[in-house]
C-alpha cells in the first residue's frame, strides 16, 4: 500500500492531490497510446475492471488500478458508461477517467455478424457516423493491411471485410474512421494462426472470409458452424456445388428491382433465381462464389480455420425443433430421409 501511494504520489501535484483523490486527469495527447474502446458494466469491481485493463493493454498492471481504487477509496464512484481509452496509460490516470462520468462524448455502433456493408450502412447512419452514403463512400476507398489485400482480386469490394463488433468512438467521430477501425479490428481476430489454419485446407485469406461469410448466414447455432464448414469443405473437395442459398439471395440482391421488392436477402426464392447465371449463385456453379456475400463474425472465421472432421455432405434446417439448428447426413438417401421427417 505504501508503495502505491509513493507511486501516486510521484504523478500527482501535489501531497494533498494524493490524499484528497484529486488525481491528474489523462497523460498528454502527444503521449498517448493506441485508441482502446471500454464499457465499464454497472457493478464491476475494481479487480474485474483491472483486469480488463490490463488485457486490453491500457494499463500494466491491473493490481495497481485495484489498490489504487481502494487506496483512495472510489469503489463506489466508478462510473459505468463507453469510454475511449488508450494503451500504456498510467493507473492513477486511469482512475480520474473512469471515475468522472460522460467524461468524454462518445457514439456506440452494434454490427451484427452477416450483415452485407449495405446493411450495415443503415446501421452506421443511425448511430450518427454521417449519412448512408458516407458510409458506403468510405468503404469504397478504404484500403486494406497488406496481408488482407494480398488476395483481394483486382477490382473487388471490401464486402466481407468489415468485422462486425460493437465500436466505441468519440463523438465527432467520421465513417471513414468507423471503416478504418472495422477494417482494423478484422486483421486483428483474423489472426495469423485462422488464417494459416484456413490455408492448411487449401484456402487463401480471400477465400477462407468468403466460405466463411456463407457459413454464417447458413448457421443460426454457434455449436454448427464447425459443421456447416465441414460439408461445404467436402463439396469443394468433391468438385461440387455448395447449394447454398443465401448466395442466391446475394444473386438476386445485385438487381436493384430485387432488392426494392424483397430486400437484401429474398426470403422467398424462384425457379428464375435458381437459375441465376451470377457467379455467386452456387446453386449453379461449382466451387466458392467470386468473394465475401456478408461480414462473417469470429465463430463463423473460426469454423472455416478449424471445421469438424465428418463425412457429412448435406443439411436441412429442423422444422421440427425451429430453433435454427440443422439435421446432417451423409448420404443422399439419408438426407431424403432428413426431409421427409424434418424438412417443411
């Protein structure tokens, strides 16, 4: 304790800084780390909060912000709320920001994991990142890390390559900063090691997010994906087609007539939209679509770098049980069966 409040001491301005929990409020612009957004939950503690910190590389030392807390006796005054914090701050600074409340204005942003970056341009727009067509704008002319571009064939979007996460900026902040951080936060969980675990089945970074964008607009469940993955792995393997529906919806969404009367993914699709000649229709043809038909999230990436290892070859959704998980086969007899039983 007596360590900590020398240690208090020697950042603060004065004795009675120290004493009275009059703590310098942030380390200077110039010195400040990387931008890490926080949400400190009502009722967290201040081991719990330290902990965080100290994960997210705000802070050295977790343990120190928890003394420090207690040593000028704030447990109670921790205010829950978003806050914009930066990486190798000091403890004591840490303690003046996360005790004064809205201490900086800030705009949260929720992406849920299969949105295409249409979709997730409404998202944008109506948490105050600029209009719908900034955001699009900004995505238009962003540019990826070189180990995401490396396969990005010429003349491609960036659908697919947005990662879908909660983001936490300053008020004020542009959709250009939001794609930025997006874009970021993707090489980031797309690690080296999902990536090199995609590449040992035979798929680039390109490939794997766009097997993996199919895979999580197929599965509802978490506990399927590794699944799903698997019997689209073995399709590929056997030259086949995927059969996936949603890369008919996303077929049928680049006319824009389509997309007016039934929206980005047509619930209801027809003979003409099975018979599609887009190359994304894999109805149609063999193999991966052309790229990424949404943002896949981390399970959805994690299941194409790891997928179970089954014979599985086909899949129907239980009508029985509707909660979105899948009765697999591996015969077409026994997936006829599926149907039959299951299937609606």
């Amino acid at each position: 304790m007596l360590a900590i409040l020398a240690a208090t001491y020697a950042v603060a301005r004065t004795p009675h800084d120290v004493l009275s929990g009059n703590l310098p409020t942030s380390t200077r612009a110039d010195q400040r780390g990387e931008q890490v957004a926080y949400s400190l939950k009502k009722g967290r503690s201040a081991s719990d909060i330290g902990q965080d910190l100290q994960k997210l590389g705000v802070i050295r030392s977790g343990r120190q912000f928890e003394l420090l807390v207690s040593l000028m006796g704030l447990q109670d005054r921790l205010s829950a709320g978003d806050f914009v914090l930066y990486k190798n701050s000091s403890a004591v600074a840490l303690v003046a920001e996360l005790t004064v409340p809205d201490a900086v204005a800030v705009i949260r942003v929720t992406f849920p994991e299969g949105l295409r970056v249409e979709e997730m341009a409404d998202v944008a727009a109506k948490a105050g990142f600029g209009t719908r067509q900034q955001f699009l704008e900004a995505v238009a002319v962003a540019t990826l890390p070189p180990e995401l571009a490396a396969n990005l064939p010429a003349g491609a979007g960036l659908q697919g390559y947005l990662f879908p996460d909660t983001y936490i900026l300053p008020t004020g902040s542009t959709a250009t900063q939001l794609v930025a951080l997006m874009i970021k936060t993707l090489d980031r969980r797309f690690t080296p090691e999902l990536r090199a675990a995609a590449l040992s089945h035979g798929l680039n970074t390109h490939q794997a997010l766009t097997l993996a964008s199919v895979v999580e607009r197929e599965a509802a469940r978490e506990e399927e994906r590794p699944l799903i993955a698997a019997v689209f792995y073995n399709r590929i393997a056997a030259g086949d087609r995927l059969g996936a529906d949603p890369t008919v919806q996303f077929a049928a969404a680049l006319d824009p007539k389509s997309v007016d009367k039934s929206g980005w993914w047509k619930k209801e699709l027809t003979i003409d939209d099975l018979e599609n000649p887009s190359k994304y229709n894999t109805r149609l043809f063999a193999g991966l679509p052309p790229g990424p038909i949404a943002c896949p999230g981390l399970a959805s990436l994690e299941a194409v770098a790891n997928p179970a290892q089954t014979d599985y070859y086909y899949f129907v959704a239980d009508s029985r049980k509707a909660d979105g998980s899948h009765v697999f086969a591996v015969s077409f007899a026994e997936h006829q069966r599926n149907i039959a039983l299951y299937g609606q």
